[in-house]
C-alpha cells in the first residue's frame, strides 16, 4: 500500500472530507486531485527523459539511468496504486 495507509483509514480520510466540504464539491476535489496526480506523472516522466538524455550526451553507461528510471517507475507505480484506490473508493 502506499504510504502505509490501510483501507480503512482512507475510508476515514475521505468520511473526513465529504463531512468538511459536502458531498457536492467531493466531484471537484477528485478531479483536482487526478489533474495533479496527472501533473506529477508528467513531471515524473519528463525528469526520467531529460536523464537519459543527458547520460546519453555525455557518454555514460546505461546501467546507471537503468537504476534511475527503475526508481521512477516504481514510484509512478505507487501512485497509480494509490490513485486507483481512491478512485475505487468515490
């Protein structure tokens, strides 16, 4: 699970949010929430490009931006995990 958060306490999380902002804004709350999972991706794939690119400028091993972009998509990996949580949950 991502962050060490169990179903329950994302239950909670979100009995939380709908009690704070109502069940009206919950929609515009999720959507704002995908548009920024959706900009880190972005900014998280784009990170991933512009090192490679500069290790294959410079002349370096493969090896090295292999252990790099592992990293990358083990952490896109969490937060598509999470984001498809969320997304079952509303």
């Amino acid at each position: 699970m991502f962050l060490f958060i169990s179903g329950a306490e994302i239950v909670f999380i979100l009995f939380l949010v709908v009690m704070i902002f109502g069940a009206d804004k919950l929609p515009d709350i999720a959507r704002e929430l995908g548009k920024g999972m959706r900009q880190l991706k972005d900014a998280t794939n784009e990170v991933k490009s512009e090192i490679q690119k500069s290790a294959e400028k410079n002349g370096l091993d493969k090896d090295v931006t292999k252990g790099i972009s592992e990293e990358i998509g083990k952490v896109r990996d969490d937060i598509e995990d999470f984001t498809g949580s969320v997304k079952r949950k509303l």
